[in-house]
C-alpha cells in the first residue's frame, strides 16, 4: 500500500502516515520501529525528551531499510533552548540515531514562560543545521498562533510543520488557520485522543457504514484534511490496522459529522503551550 505524501514549502516530500514513539519504553524501542518498517512504515516521530532516539537507530538498523525511504523526525529537549546548548545536543541525537542527518527536527515546546520568552534564538540556531545539511528541514511543535508569527516576522524562516494536539474533540482550528496562513503543514499529535475516539456514537456509525474501525475512521478524516499524523502503537496488528487507511474516502458529510465533536479548549488533553513550562532536570 503506498502512503500518501505532501510537498512541504521547502520543497521535500514527507509521508502523511508515520509511527508515534511516544512512551515507548526505550527498551521496546528496537523491536517497535523494526516492526513498523516491516509493516509499511517509513516516517517515524521521536524526541530527545522520549530518551528513545538511540532504540529508534537501532530499529532503522535491524530493518535494513534504504536510508533515502525513511523520514526520521526529532525534536529539541526543553533543557536545551540556549543557542549553545542546541546546538551540542542536535550532534547528540545524529549520534543516538547513527544518522549523519535528520529529515526534521524541531523546537519540541516554546515555553515562552521560560527563557526570558526567548524562543525565537532557538529558532535561529535550528535554521544552522539546515545550513551545514545535517538537517533537512526544521519546523516547531505546540506553537501557537503568536509564537508561530514571532518567530517567523524576526528571523524570516518559515517552518515547514507544527506539530500540536488535533484530534476530532480538539480541533485547534485557530493553530491549523495560522499554519495555513504561512504555509506550515499541520502535523496532528494524539490523533486518536488517546483512545477516547472509540466511545464516541458518531464515529462508531460512520465506522460501521464504512466497514473500517473507529480509529481508522479518525485517521482518514486526519488525512481528507490535508494533516500529518502518527499514531502511537507498539502491537503489530495494531500497526497495519492504522496502515491500512488509503483505500477509502470519507463524504462530505461525514467529515461534518466529526468536524462537529470539536469541543474547543474544553477538548484538549494536553498542556496548553502558552502556560506549558516543563523543563526536564
């Protein structure tokens, strides 16, 4: 099955489907990304804070995939905003990865209570990596709309993604209207809402009426709306469920149907980035 792809502003590709390591103990790490390169999977999400990065290399190895077919993101510890000290530990992940480059990496929190509410020279000094080619492309998670406009009115450089909490009980349309204004594509993370999509009477209807899971559903619509999504699994099966999801098509009225479970902010279930100010010992 062939995953669907977007042009991002750069001009790179990356695939709309890919594996989540989120709270994947980095001892199941290996064996995880292993199994999703066998299943299909060639974009995988980690981070420096996930302490995954080096079971994420490891699986990249096992699998024997061609370095060109894999799309590999991370993303900044929230200890390491400081010019210097993103810089030291990007070469840190390269090596915990064993790549020499990194399709994505990105500012993984604003904090814009920490810092002095400076994000915007972290932000310059990604944009080096893409200068001295050991990054590809660098984009930013949990920006919201302002972040998102500061940092691109003072340095200039636009992020080809932001990666924030979509899901069909949080639609975070105002973060998705910024992205589109800058021509940032919008990668949604807990696409599924952490589960809590399989209680939902609407999608168990649009679910049964497509012959397709609830999850499968909810990733579709994920897709139709021109987003970026990896679920988060560590069961095989469970992969190729999420997998399978390019040989159906939504209507109009059912992507209105769960267009209208948004919630607003009573749906999120993560932080909120404008208060959001964990900063890992």
């Amino acid at each position: 099955m062939t995953v669907s792809t977007i042009t991002l502003h750069d001009g790179t590709s990356i695939p709309q489907l890919g594996l989540g390591v989120f709270q994947v103990p980095p001892e199941d790490t290996a064996r995880v990304v292993e199994q999703a390169l066998e299943v299909g999977y060639r974009h995988i999400d980690t981070a420096q804070m996930y302490e995954n990065e080096a079971g994420v290399g490891d699986g990249i190895k096992a699998a024997g995939v061609a370095r060109d077919d894999l799309y590999i993101t991370s993303k900044l510890n929230n200890s390491f905003h400081r010019p210097d000290d993103a810089r030291r530990v990007f070469g840190e992940s390269l090596d915990r990865l064993g790549l020499d480059r990194i399709d994505l990496f990105l500012i993984h929190w604003p904090l814009p209570t920490e810092y002095d509410g400076d994000f915007v020279s972290t932000w310059r000094a990604l944009a080096e990596f893409v200068e001295d080619g050991r990054a590809t492309s660098i984009g930013v998670s949990n920006f919201q709309p302002a972040h998102l406009d500061r940092i691109v009115e003072e340095t200039g450089v636009v992020p080809v993604v932001n990666q924030v909490e979509v899901h069909p009980f949080f639609g975070n349309e105002a973060v998705r209207e910024a992205n589109r204004r800058h021509g940032v594509v919008t990668e949604a993370w807990s696409p599924l809402a952490q589960g809590a999509i399989g209680d939902d009477a609407a999608l168990g209807e649009i679910a049964t009426a497509t012959g397709k899971t609830v999850s499968q559903v909810v990733l579709r619509w994920h897709l139709q709306r021109g987003d970026i999504v990896f679920p988060k699994t560590t069961k095989v099966e469970r992969m190729q469920e999420n997998f399978d999801v390019f040989d159906f098509e939504l209507t109009d009225d059912q992507l209105a149907t769960i267009g209208e479970l948004d919630r607003g902010e009573d749906g999120r279930r993560g932080p909120n980035p404008d208060t959001f100010d964990y900063i890992p010992d």
